[in-house]
C-alpha cells in the first residue's frame, strides 16, 4: 500500500511540475 502512495504523490508530483512549467513558458 505504501508503495503505491509513493508512486500517486510522486507521480502527482511531477504533473504539477510539468503544469508549472509549461504556464511559465506560455
């Protein structure tokens, strides 16, 4: 179970980044 929480939020994680990003560059 704890695995698969770690791979949500990391996962999570890297859309929000890739989100910021992109708005950043638009």
């Amino acid at each position: 179970m704890s695995m698969f929480y770690s791979i949500y939020f990391s996962t999570a994680y890297n859309l929000k980044q890739i989100l910021l990003l992109g708005s950043n560059k638009l």
